[in-house]
C-alpha cells in the first residue's frame, strides 16, 4: 500500500479516499449480518481505463481489489476481509447506448435498476428484474440477482447479453454480443454473470429490455394455512398461467407486515402477493383462472388493486419486509437464509422448515418468491445472547443443507459471498475444485476479492 496510494493520489486525486467514514462505510459487508472487514483505501474511478489502471497496480503489488457497488449485498460480498483497495464503481453510471427497436441497451455498472427504468420510461420499456434494494446492475450482475418478478422474467443470468469486464491484470475484455443467441466459443458472459468480483471487474453490461405492458394489475389472497397457499402456486405453475409476480408470506411474515407497512386490510394468515402483466384479455383470462384455482384451495379475500399507487403501497410492503421482521424485535439482529427447490420439493421443505423453526425457539417470518421455488426466513436473534446468535446460525444452516438435500441449492439469489463458502462445498463438492482451478488461471496472483466464494490453497 506504501508504493500504491501515490500512484493511485496521482491519478485520481480526491477520487482516492482513505477517510475512516468512507472506509467504514466499504468494509461493513453489506446489508447482512454486520461484519467490520476494513479496505486500505477506496477509490472512485469513471470509465473502463482507470479501472484498468487500478487492477494493472493492484496485480503488479499485490493488493486485493474488491468491487463495490451500491453494498446493498447479503452475504458480506463488499468486506475487504484482506483490506487493500476497494473499487467503488457507483460513480460510473452513465446509460451509454439504447436500442428501442432491439430492445437491449448498454450501461456502465454503477447504473442502478431505479435509475435505468427512470431513463427507459418514456420509450416504454423497462427492465424487470427486481431485488428489492436499487442496487447497482453491475452488483446485479455479479451477484446473479433476481427477484419478485423473476418467475416471468428470469434473472440476470437471462438478461444479460455481455459484458465489458477489466481482467486483474489490466486488460479489458468484451464478452457476447447483442445477439439473442450465439454458438461462438466458450460462453464467457455466463462466466462472470454471478462470479462476485472473483475473477474480474465487470465495467459494463448489455442487457435486455422489455416493452411496458399495456395492463398491469395485481391482487392479494389469503388461505388458512400454508399447504393451500403453495399448492394454489404449483398449480398455476402447472398449467402454465404467466403471472408476473406470486410471492409467499407466511402468517408471522403478514402480521409483520401489516403493523409495519400498515396494510390493515390483512388477516394475519398466509398470504399471496400476485402480479399480472399483458393486454386487457389476457390480464381478466390469468385473473378468472387464478380466482378459480385459489377458490378450490380454500383461498379467499382476494383484493384488488389496479391503481398504480395501490400497486406500489403493495410491492413497497413487500420489499420492506426486512425493516417490518426487525421492527418486531428493536434491537435484534437478523440471518436470512435463500433456500431455493424444485417446485414438487417446495410445499415439503417450507412444512420442514416450518416445523425446525418452532423446534428452535427463534422468530423467523418466511417470505418467498415461489413461483421459481425459492424463499427466505428472517431469523431474529439478540445480539447480546450467544445462545441465541448459535441457535439462529444452527437454523439457518439446516435451512440452507435442506434445500440441498432436496435436490435445490443453498442460494437462489443472494450469492455465496463469505457466509456461503461451506455450503457451496456442500452443494458441489466436485465442482469447486474446478471453480478453483479458473481461478488460478484468470487470476493467479488472487488480487480479486480474496477469502470470497470458495477458499485458494495458500
């Protein structure tokens, strides 16, 4: 670091930082569990050549880079647990090219999802894929991020048609193209999409776009218990019904809600978020053949709300439920967990984990976005109790081994970061080897966000 940061000061001047704010503010890990994993420095570069120019000095002296983006991440992906320099892309942030008529468009990685879909309105396209957080696409991108809407959408696996990423050696490398298919040689854009800043710095991305439908509605249903709920999802699955959206709250997860986001309208009971998108015939078609199938399930109290303010009060208590699980203890702490099964699995690893959560002693609302059979618990727990922070940790790796057992994977979205590293092990005891072995290959000199994803022989 002594023969780094004049070089770095010379070339970006107040954009290196040092300050113990800005450093506290890049090594706390996240919006996880809190860690405190300090950088040496941050530095804030603009385009592709002065990341490039930061990796060539980080390769030649060997100090660890490690992207950041907006450090809206769960599993501790921004922690500079080696310290070195952390890379803050946010201020890259430019939309650089759009194509209506292709519906793709490039951006720079410190672009956030709010802010594209800000920019692509008044063409009337958007970009759906949704975490909840407006984190950055590039962090997106990295993470292999999706959402509530990735049981129509997909996730950034399916949007991304290729990157522009900065090798740790400096060189600057485009992958894909802005074809929807190509048989071109290895598929290197699949390689970095969900690699976590691993193997190189992704600048840019292009992604696919999609037109605003012409109707949108979405609608809330509740059920006596959790079996009706899921199995009303798996048939509408089953017979093919495109729903944008169908999220899964369970009864401690609605109540949370409620008294949080104040959706006094609720029972506290299982509830069902659902989400239509298509043309007038199609959106009463999708909502008579969901009424119907609810109906047999016991479902009832199915409520509407057409009104785009209805709509946003609605997915923003969603999204919220973070805030509405910690607001049920003040002062608690939360593990979240990221189970993800096939959907025959789902109804069977929901009942399990149900049943371990009661066993457990802990409060842990369950919220899921089951239309592509992953959901989340919000394990609460003192702080101040080491008894309750091992039962918490305890559960949610039951949780995580669960979904493994059951033929799914212990992360659907949130990545394997620092917290994952032995479940992924766990997952593909195989596989990691090899992940090692690209590792080595791309970045021997393990600059690249070292101590993440999987542990490297010293």
């Amino acid at each position: 670091m002594q023969a780094l940061l004049p070089a770095l000061r010379a070339r970006f001047g107040d954009r290196v930082s040092t300050a113990a704010a800005v450093l506290d503010h890049h090594g706390g890990g996240g919006e996880g569990v809190p860690i405190r994993s300090l950088p040496d420095a941050v530095v804030f570069p603009l385009d592709n050549e002065e990341v490039a120019f930061v990796a060539r000095l980080c390769n030649q002296t060997v100090v660890p880079i490690v992207p950041f983006g907006t450090g809206t991440s769960l599993e501790a992906h921004v922690a500079a647990v080696r310290g070195g320099i952390s890379l803050d892309l946010s201020r890259m942030d430019r939309l650089l090219d759009v194509s209506a008529d292709s519906l793709d468009c490039r951006v720079q990685a410190g672009v956030t999802r709010l802010q594209l879909n800000a920019e692509l309105r008044e063409l009337g396209l958007f970009f759906p894929i949704d975490p909840g957080a407006n984190a950055s696409l590039g962090g997106m991108t990295c993470t292999r991020a999706s959402g509530t809407a990735a049981v129509r959408y997909g996730t950034m696996r399916d949007a991304v048609l290729g990157l522009t990423v900065v090798m740790p050696d400096g060189r600057i490398v485009r992958t894909g193209t802005r074809a929807r298919k190509t048989a071109a040689g290895l598929d290197l854009t699949r390689l970095f999409v969900g690699s976590e800043g691993v193997l190189g710095i992704v600048t840019e991305i292009q992604l696919r776009l999609w037109g605003l439908p012409e109707t949108v509605q979405a609608a809330v249903c509740q059920f006596d218990d959790l079996r009706s709920a899921i199995q009303t999802v798996i048939a509408v699955l089953q017979i093919g019904v495109p729903v944008a959206r169908i999220e899964l709250l369970d009864d401690v997860q609605t109540a949370a809600c409620i008294a949080f986001s104040a959706l006094t309208e609720l029972q506290p009971r299982p509830t069902l978020f659902i989400e239509f998108h298509g043309s007038p015939a199609a959106v009463r078609e999708q909502i008579e053949t969901i009424e119907q199938i609810a109906a047999d399930n016991g479902g009832s109290g199915f409520a509407w709300a057409e009104r785009p303010e209805d709509r946003s009060r609605l997915w923003k208590a969603r999204h919220d439920v973070t805030y509405a699980n910690l607001a049920l203890r003040p002062g608690c702490r939360m593990i979240g967990t990221d189970a993800c099964v096939p959907i025959a699995a789902l109804a069977a690893c929901i009942e399990e984990t149900r049943s371990d959560i009661e066993a457990s002693g802990l409060l842990a609302p369950l919220v899921g976005h089951v239309g592509d059979g992953n959901f989340h618990l919000g394990i609460l727990f003192d702080p101040g109790s080491e008894d309750e922070r091992a039962r918490a940790e305890a559960l949610a790796e039951r949780v995580a081994m669960r979904a493994i057992r059951m033929g799914g994977t212990c992360t659907g979205e949130h990545g394997i970061g620092l917290h994952r590293i032995h479940q992924l092990v766990a997952e593909h005891p195989e596989g990691v080897d090899l992940m090692r072995a690209i590792k080595r290959a791309l970045d021997p000199a393990n600059i690249m966000n070292p101590g993440k994803m999987f542990e490297m022989a010293s």
